[in-house]
C-alpha cells in the first residue's frame, strides 16, 4: 500500500512538472520572436545601418564581462609585450599552484569575443595580448 501511493504521488508530480516545463518553454519562445522582428525591419535598409550596430557590438560585449574576466582583461591590457596565464593569474594573486587554470576560462572567453589576442609560442607556451 505504500509503495502504490509513493508512485501516485511521483505521478503526480510528474505531471505538474512537465507543466511548468511546457509554461517555461512558452515564455522563452516569446522573446525570440520579438529578437527576430528587428531584424527582419533592419535588413531591407542600406548598408550604412548595418555598420552602426557592429561598431556598438564591442561596447556592449565590454559591458556584459564579469568581475574575474574584467580583471583578466586589465592585467593582459597592462602587458604591452604579451603575458602567459600564470603570470596573469599571479597578477591577480593567485596562489603559484593554480594561477594559471584560474586564468584559463576567462582567457577563453575573451578570445572567442575578440578581446585579447592569443599567440601560440614553441610547445604548449602560450601568450595572451590584448587586441
């Protein structure tokens, strides 16, 4: 008997999850829609209009960094001649055994964004300069 109505209560539960997943995606699918109608309204102007939303695209990846990433940036903007992440990470004062992983995922992130430039030395050495 018990064990029947711990499966009535999971049924239950069941049920009002995939509930309040279907209300989660309706919302969701809300916004896209409306990212999508500027769009479509900014493609048949001229070319010069769409040049003014690539030159505010850096401003606003600028703002959206975190704390650690914005910290990454100062220190690699710092060291004009390039620096590793180690040396970043100690910039920041990171204890010596994990300077370099703590440096990593932020280093990432603002390579993929096109904020720092990474150089790709003899081996596995890498230096990171800002772009």
């Amino acid at each position: 008997m018990r064990i029947s109505h711990k499966r009535k209560v999971q049924l239950k539960l069941s049920k009002k999850l995939k509930v309040t997943v279907a209300a989660k995606a309706t919302v969701r699918k809300a916004p896209e829609v409306k990212k999508t109608a500027p769009v479509v309204e900014a493609a048949p102007q001229s070319v010069k209009t769409a040049e003014k939303p690539v030159q505010a695209a850096p401003a606003a990846k600028a703002v959206s960094l975190t704390p650690k990433q914005q910290q990454v940036l100062d220190i690699v903007k710092g060291n004009t001649d390039g620096i590793n992440p180690k040396g970043i990470g100690l910039a920041a004062g990171q204890e010596d055994a994990k300077a370099a992983s703590w440096a990593t995922g932020a280093l990432k992130k603002l390579a993929e964004e096109g904020l720092v430039e990474r150089i790709q030395l003899s081996g596995n050495k890498v230096l990171y300069k800002a772009a």
